[in-house]
C-alpha cells in the first residue's frame, strides 16, 4: 500500500510533536492542528472560532509586536522565512515559550498569501538554560566555551556575565568580539596566554594560566581553567573558568616582600642580599661586571642601648636606614646584615664611587644629632669596609664578605668613623 505525501508529513510532524499552523493573512483564518493547542492546554474545540485573533489573544504582547514585525519582512520579501521565540499563555495561567517557525505561500489559485509554519514547545530548555545561568552567576567567576578550529580563527559560543565584573563590559562584547578578550589583557602576558592555548590545543592537556587584565588602568590577577576536546575536523573547544586570584597574589606578593625585608628598617634582609651578591659574583665572573660591597657597622651602637634604651636605639637604626635609602641608587641593594651592621651591594660600580657614596654618609651621619629625649640629643658615626671587585676572579662569597668584614675591622681599630678600601 502506498501511503500519501501529507500522510508522510502528518505522521513526521507528530513525531516531531510540533504544532502545525496555516494563516491566510488577508482574511484572519487560522488553521491549527491538535497538537499547536495541547502544548497550550487546551483541545482545539476549546479555541474554536479559531482565526489570528486566537494567536493575537494567546501571545504575550511584547512578543507578538516583534513576531509582527518579522512577518510583515517575510510578507515584503525581505527575508525568506519567519523565526521567533514568544510567550504564549497557557491554560493554566502560566507562559509557556514556544519556538515559532514560518514561510510564505504564494499560489495563483489562492485567494492571497499563506503563511505555513510550525509550532515548538521549548519550555523546558528555556528553564534549563535559566537555571544553568543562575548558577553560572552564583559562581565565583566566568563560565565560558572557547573554540579554536584549525586555521587558527577563534570565537566564544558561551560567556558568562561575570565578564562585566572582571574585563569590565558585558559577554555580548567577548562573543561577538571575541578578540576583545585579548585586548584587555596585560601586554606583559599576552604571549604566555597564546603559548599555552596553543600548547593545550596541540597537546589536549588541561589549560591552566594565571595573567593579569587590565582595566581601567587598574592590574588584576586572573587564573584561567579549561578542559580541551578534539572534533573529528581538527577543531578544538575548551570549557572552563576564569577566576580571580587578585587577592591571593597580592598576599603572595606581600609575603615575598616580607621575607626578604627587614621589618624594623625596611631594609633588606641578610638572606636576600646573599642570594643578589651570588648571581652578583656568577655575573663577575662571566662577563667581568665591576661591582662593589660596602659593610657599615654604627660605631658604639651597645652603648646607645644600653644608655638610652633599645627604643632609641630602634629609632636610631630606622633614621640610620631612611637616610641610606634616600641615597642609594635604584640598582643598588640595602641589607641589614646583623643588630647594627649593613651591607650595601653595588652592581657596575667602581670602588671609588663606593668611596664616594659611603663617605658622603659618613660625613652626614657625624653632623646629625639623633633626639633622645627633650634635652639629650646622640652623635652617630660609622665605620665601613669598601670592596671593590674589577679585575680579580672572585668566585666564593665566603671570601668576598671575609675580605670586606677585614676592611671594616681595620677601620674599627683605626679609631672608627673612618672607611678602609680594599681591591680586588
């Protein structure tokens, strides 16, 4: 048995469960299958008269003015079919949102156009995708879908709003601009990110990148996540989230600058200025760079403790730091070594500007008079060892602090508030 062509559609369409609608635009009739009302609730006796006004009735205002307009485009010929997404009103007073496709029927035996079409119920995606896009919001950063196919073109099928809170304008931008993205991050990161997508691109490792945007003039830190996974054509999309670690690198950072600080003086610490004078000494050696070291002890600093207590003693040493600091090169590296001695590392410099650099201190520091009390004021004076290192292969830091603590010591026994040289 041969079974007829609008047997075949009708059987597809119930199939497809889509309401089938034919509206003959001059004259309002509407004709409606079973299935365009149950989606609604109703049987089709129920809506009967039918014509546009029943659709008119049932739709949500907003949406039937844009619907109408889309129809009359595809009455004028301006586009080739009809699409939208409206809310219709169920039976139960609730909307439902149905997918609404359509096309025109021209015929010289009819009387005017048809518009046929289809209708689909896609409540239940719509709610799904709602949800999904509550809990991307209540995340604490950006859900996205990045693809990359072969030829190296990119875009983003999916953003999460948080992109407003972290690159500073809405997810539209990032998905119709995708290199907008891009733009907004740090000029001294961007090549890390290009790296390592394409190291994950090539590999289909686990992206994993931590970079800073920029917005508003403003640095943050972001760390980026995201799974990859290989189509048959070769294109690769990653799904993943960006979050951020602004915070936690701005602890990280403190932590590093607590542990190589002296936290009295603001100094450095002993450890760190170790560590500089080895890749100081490792520099010397390879390409012959002149470098000098200054060691300064506070002559009689126990005294002042003991005389004046260890809290002018602190102020001391920190009026001692703020002045060294004011004087040194940016280049140059300021330590606390010990309770009153210090070291000051001086990269691609002469001992003889070390000279003049420490007895410039040591001629301020003998005129000042620290305040111990109302009516007591202190003299302060240093003694300091210079090292210079210029044509010697110095390879040992042990060596290099012995001889520089041997030049203090011979300033020391020389009466203090002096500076001995010594050459390398």
């Amino acid at each position: 048995m041969k079974v007829s062509a609008e047997t075949r559609l009708t059987a597809i369409l119930e199939g497809t469960r889509a309401g089938t609608w034919e509206w003959h635009v001059q004259s309002g009739e509407l004709v409606i299958n079973d299935r365009w009302a149950q989606m609604l609730g109703y049987d089709r006796s129920d809506l009967e008269p039918i014509s546009i006004k029943t659709w008119e009735n049932l739709t949500h205002p907003h949406d039937r003015r844009t619907a109408q307009a889309k129809i009359e485009r595809v009455l004028q010929a301006e586009d080739e079919s009809y699409e939208s997404v409206l809310r219709m009103r169920h039976k139960d007073g609730s909307w439902r949102f149905i997918h609404a496709r359509g096309m025109v029927f021209r015929d010289e035996g009819l009387d005017g156009p048809w518009i046929v079409g289809t209708h689909l119920d896609i409540t239940q995606q719509k709610q799904t995708q709602h949800q999904l896009s509550q809990l991307a919001e209540s995340l604490p950063g950006i859900i996205y879908s990045f693809v990359m196919e072969p030829d190296g073109t990119y875009y983003y099928p999916y953003i999460s709003r948080k992109t407003e809170d972290f690159y500073g304008f809405p997810p539209e931008v990032g998905m119709e601009r995708p290199e907008s993205i891009f733009e907004v991050i740090h000029p001294d990161d961007l090549e890390v990110v290009k790296d390592t997508i394409e190291y994950s691109y090539e590999s289909l490792c686990q992206w994993v990148c931590d970079y800073r945007v920029l917005v508003d003039g403003t640095s943050k830190w972001m760390r980026g996540i995201a799974q990859p996974e290989r189509e048959a054509d070769g294109t690769v999309t990653w799904h993943g989230m960006v979050i951020s670690i602004d915070d936690q690198k701005k602890l990280e950072e403190e932590l590093q600058r607590l542990s190589t600080i002296d936290e009295l003086t603001g100094a450095y610490n002993r450890r760190y200025v170790l560590a500089e004078l080895e890749s100081q000494l490792a520099n010397h050696a390879r390409y012959g760079s002149a470098f000098s070291l200054i060691s300064m002890d506070i002559d009689h600093f126990k005294a002042v403790n003991d005389t004046y207590g260890h809290l002018i003693g602190d102020d001391v040493l920190k009026r001692f730091s703020d002045i060294v600091s004011a004087r040194i090169r940016k280049t140059d590296i300021f330590a606390r070594t010990g309770g009153e001695e210090f070291l000051i590392l001086m990269p691609h410099t002469e001992i003889s500007d070390a000279h003049i650099l420490a007895e410039g201190l040591r001629e301020t520091l003998e005129a000042l008079r620290f305040r111990a009390s109302d009516k007591e004021h202190i003299q302060i004076t240093i003694s300091a060892g210079i090292v210079g290192c210029h044509s010697r292969q110095v390879s040992d830091i042990s060596e290099l602090l012995a001889q520089c603590d041997q030049s203090l010591y011979e300033a020391k026994r020389s009466g203090r508030n002096r500076l001995m040289l010594r050459e390398l």
